[in-house]
C-alpha cells in the first residue's frame, strides 16, 4: 500500500504527471459520470451500479497490496481480465440505460420544432376530465422528438383529428380499442390499441396498475409525454423521462402539458425554501455517489496504465548540414532504456521493433563542430534527453527514468566541393574510342577537406565504358546515359558526385583485314592416341581464310596478323567401354590466338574421324 500511494504521489507532484492534467481529467470524468448517474437515477440500474462499485473498489484496493507486497503477478493479470469482464457485464446490465442514453443524445437538435399543441392539450384535459369522472382507465403518449411510428405500426391505425369525443369513444369500456394505449403525433391521432413497453417492477410502486407501468416503460424508452387515468381511482399522472407525476387536477394537467410540449416553464408549486433545501440534498446524495467514482475511475486507469520496462535502443546520428560528414566509430550504439508510461504504449513499442533495437534518430546539434579528434557522449543526461525527445517516444506518451550507455565516439569531418572535368575511357580490352560529346563537362565532388589535395593533384574525373563497347562496328556513333564516374584512388573518405553520371557519345576507331592461309593445328590428348588413331577428314579444311579486326595503330605495328590456330581433341571424346571400337567422326571448334589489340570476327570449324586402333598396337 505504501509503494501504490507513493508512486501515487510521483504522479501527482509533477515531476512525471502534470497537476493540471490531472484535474482536468478528473473533471471530465466527472462529469461523464454526474451525466450517467442523472440516467440511472430512479431506474432499474441503481441498485446494480452500487454493486459493481463496491466490487470495482474492493477487488483494486485488495489485488494492488496482494500484488506490492507478496508480487502475485497471476492476481494482477486475473485482476485485468475481471476489468474486462466487468465492462461486458455493464453492457448487459444497462442495456436499456444506453439504450435510453443513446436516444438522449440523439434528440439533441441545433433547432426545434414547434408543434401546434393548443387543440391537442385542449382536446387531452377535456377528456381526461370525463374519463377521471366516469373511471375510465386511459393511456395515452404524446410523440415528442423521437419518433413512435414503430410501436404504431402494432397496433390499429386511425390517423384521425384529435377530439375529446373520439378519446372518449376509443377508451369507452365496451369499445373494442380501449384495452391498450392511443399515440397522438401532433393534432392526429395515429393508432390505437397499441402495445407499449411495460416498466420494471422496481421502477414504480407496486401498488400501480399495469396501465401506469406502460406510461412509466413508454416515457423511459422513448422522450414521449404519457397521460395516464387510473380506472381504479379516476388518478390522473403523468409519464416523462421515467419519471410519473400523479394527483393532477384539471387546470395542473392543462398546465403540465403546455409546460412539456410547448418548452415553456413550468411554475413552480413548491415554496422556495422547500425548493432549496430539496435541491440541496439532491446535489449532496449525488456528489457521494459521483466523487468517489470519479476518483476510483481515475485511479484505476492510472494504475493500468504505469507501467516501467527495459528496451534496448540503437541511436542513429543524422547530420542535416550538408557541409559536414558524420563518421560513427565502430558499429552504431546499442544501449538499454528504462521507459515509464502507460503500459499498453510499452507493448506497441516493443511489437513496433520485433526482436530488434529500436531505432532512434538524434540529429546532430550543430554546436559538434568539425575537428580532428572525436566527440565521445558518456554523459547520461544528454542520451536521456534525445531519446526522451524522439518521435516513436514523445508519440506514445513514454518518459525515460533511466540510461545504459555505453561510450560513443563520433567524428565530425568537414565537407568541401570541387568542379572538375571528365575524362572518358575504354576499360576491359585494347578498343580505340574517340569521344564525340560529354555532358555535362564538368561535375562537382564533394569530399573532406583533408582528401582536397589529392583530388586536385589528380585534375579530373573518371568515366570508364568497359563491356558496353562489345559489338559496336568501326565508325560507329554510341550514346550512352548515364555512365557512372569512377571514384578517384587515394581519398580517406567517399566522394559524392553531382550528378551522379553523365551522358557520353563515343565513336569506335578500329579496321578489319582477311588473314590468308591460316593453318590449323591438331592436339590429341595422350588418354586418347593411346585407343584411336585421330585422322584429318578434309584436308582443305585445315587452312583457312578468316576475318579480324583492330586498332589501326596494331595493325601498322605487327603488321600483317599472324594468327595461330589449333583443335584440341580431349579425352572426353572416347566412347563409353560397353559401346563396340568402331570409327568416329566428329566437329570440333576452332581455337583462335590472335596478337594483342586483334579480335577473330568468325566461328570456325573443323572435321575429325577417331579410328580405333588394332589392340597390343604401342
């Protein structure tokens, strides 16, 4: 009990709650209650709202000492589970009580019509004068704003003027429609003999009839106005909000229903201090039942909502100054958090992230100014505030009580931008390109200061074409977009380029000649001359004529191309030991060695015939 009003305390004393948001929570939930408590007054639901407020305080006072002092974390749980349990028991239970405050609600209108009510109040105190002189029992309900055409619809339908003579005939005893009730939606009599909603039994005295339980049923359900005459004793009463006013004179009854229907006010009847003094005790009655609710509520869902718990956090410093590079050292800080506040948050943190850290994003301050030697954070306050301050922290309405930090070593580097030229290069073979257009020219790269020297010592900017040259013809003019730029060798840190490619147009400077008389070379493998004698099938096909090409510049330097050409026949060629020595004839490719700078533009081939050898041949 001392841990639950001390950490009671620490809500309120402002360190870790704000007083004023306390008490403007207490006031709306006040008021939500006061409002509840004037729709259960006097109603079925009395009785059954004390009962589960004894309950509701009894159970939180015995399950939160039992959970302080002996941490009987089932008891907590179970103790959440009746909370719930409770709530679908109030639905249950008051049914009909938000069912009544629902219509309440709905009946709020920014403009309200008038009806003419005069012939109606005229025509209901008339006949309420002979039914109460002859005994007539009577009921009849006035539509107000919501509307009856339902419990109309189940009885007859008369949708007539409303006259005294035709109440008068209608709750005659012998006349068939007497039996149940009339509904009146302005000047017309709708339907008679129509079945309204009957009263609990707890409701009203008992010793009232099943005429007045009908009228006190039918004002609950609905905002209708019911006369009611008793047919016992000639009583003439009035239905309105659940509530029956009995004993009406004529003149009281005239005064009633023009007070209730034309929204005038009623005079008042009492003296004005019997009024005082009454509304005094009322307000009394209802503040001992509203301010230990409202404080229970209140602090039932405080205590549901404390919760502490441990969370590691991975802090992922962003620098927005484009002038300046942050450089973590070693891998990005992961430390443990102790986070305070409503225990439902905590979980949706913890199921945001899975089994990873939570990431939080610290914007370096601008006051980490660029230097040589790192900046290490070991100061627990500063981590505390910028997780303390996060989006995925404030959002969820979590504080930080506490921080495991382990030491963080940032480097600050100071960015700078320089405007070089590009120059275009073939990489991957001996291809000659002349460069026909670049744009842009020049890119900027930016890099630390202290790689500045390197990147001006070496005065350009690289753009290589490799594999993108393959089967470009001599002469011919290539667009590529965009080719990425090399980053220069020899810089401490990462260049970034602007842009990030540029478009270059290129020209193909090569020749292709005929080299005459190519003689084609044979290579057995030793696995395989040992079983088959490998012949030439056509000799014409082992000199041939094939077409090269290349640089210009190779060309002049080796003169005419000396290609050397040969087939290998591997040892893969032997038949299978099951299959029978017979002769074979295969296609193998030729093999082309040209000099450097000189490519084979044909694929060809040439024809074998495998002859097997006689067995014991050396």
């Amino acid at each position: 009990m001392g841990e639950m009003l001390h950490s009671l305390y620490y809500r309120l004393s402002g360190e870790a709650y704000d007083l004023p948001a306390v008490i403007v929570e207490l006031i709306l939930i006040g008021l939500c209650v006061n409002w509840s408590a004037g729709l259960l007054q006097a109603t079925r639901g009395t009785r059954p709202l004390r009962g589960v407020l004894i309950i509701l305080i009894v159970v939180t006072l015995v399950v939160r000492v039992l959970t302080e002092q002996f941490q009987w974390v089932r008891l907590d749980l179970l103790y959440k589970y009746i909370l719930y349990g409770l709530a679908f028991i109030a639905l249950v239970v008051f049914q009909p009580e938000l069912r009544r405050a629902v219509i309440r609600v709905g009946d709020v209108r920014l403009r309200r019509s008038r009806e003419p009510y005069s012939l109606t109040v005229t025509a209901l105190v008339k006949s309420a004068g002979y039914l109460s002189r002859n005994k007539y029992g009577a009921v009849v309900a006035i539509q107000r704003g919501v509307d009856l055409t339902g419990w109309a619809e189940n009885g007859t339908l008369i949708k007539a003027d409303v006259s005294a003579n035709l109440l008068n005939a209608i709750f005659f005893p012998n006349s068939p429609l007497h039996d149940l009730g009339v509904i009146i939606q302005g000047n017309c009599v709708v339907a008679a003999n129509c079945q309204f909603p009957s009263a609990e039994s707890d409701e009203v005295n008992l010793a009232l009839g099943s005429r007045h339980l009908a009228a006190v049923g039918m004002s609950y359900e609905t905002d209708a106005l019911v006369l009611v005459v008793s047919e016992e004793t000639g009583i003439i009463s009035l239905a309105d909000n659940g509530k029956l006013t009995r004993y009406l004179s004529l003149d009281d009854l005239a005064e009633e229903l023009n007070s209730r229907l034309e929204g005038t006010v009623a005079a008042q009847r009492e003296h004005r201090s019997s009024r005082v003094i009454r509304g005094a005790w009322r307000r009394l009655r209802r503040a001992l039942v509203v301010v230990p609710l409202t404080a229970v509520i209140w602090y039932v869902a405080d205590q549901a909502t404390f919760a502490r718990d441990i969370v590691p956090v991975k802090l992922d410093i962003r620098q927005d100054d484009p002038t300046r590079e942050i450089v973590i050292g070693g891998p990005p800080p992961v430390f443990r958090v102790t986070f305070s506040g409503p225990g439902r948050a905590i979980d949706r943190l913890r199921a945001s992230h899975g089994n990873q850290p939570l990431t939080v994003t610290w914007p370096l301050p601008k006051a980490y100014q660029p230097r040589r030697e790192p900046y290490f954070i070991e100061s627990r306050a500063e981590i505390q505030q910028i997780v303390a301050t996060a989006r995925q922290v404030t959002e969820r309405g979590l504080s930080v009580v506490d921080v495991t930090l382990p030491s963080v070593g940032i480097h600050v580097y100071e960015l700078v931008s320089i405007s070089l030229p590009v120059r275009v290069k073939a990489e991957g073979g001996a291809v000659r390109i002349a460069v026909e257009h670049v744009e842009p020219p020049t890119v900027d790269v930016r890099v630390r200061r202290d790689d500045l020297p390197t990147l001006e010592a070496q005065g350009y900017v690289l753009a290589a074409l490799g594999q993108q040259l393959e089967g470009l013809t001599p002469g011919e003019v290539k667009v590529f977009a965009p080719v990425p730029l090399k980053e220069p060798a020899g810089l401490t840190g990462p260049a970034l380029f602007t842009p990030s490619g540029v478009n270059v147009a290129v020209r193909v400077v090569a020749q292709s000649r005929l080299a005459r008389n190519v003689v084609v070379g044979l290579y057995v493998a030793p696995e395989l001359a040992e079983r088959y004698e490998v012949r030439r099938t056509d000799l014409n096909e082992w000199r041939i004529d094939v077409e090269v090409q290349g640089d210009e510049a190779v060309f002049e330097a080796v003169g005419p191309p000396e290609i050397e050409a040969f087939v290998h026949v591997t040892a893969d060629l032997i038949p299978a030991a099951d299959k029978p020595a017979e002769e074979q004839f295969r296609t193998l490719d030729v093999i082309f060695l040209p000099p450097k700078g000189v490519s084979v533009l044909e694929r060809r081939t040439v024809r074998v015939t495998l002859v097997p050898l006689p067995r014991g041949t050396p």
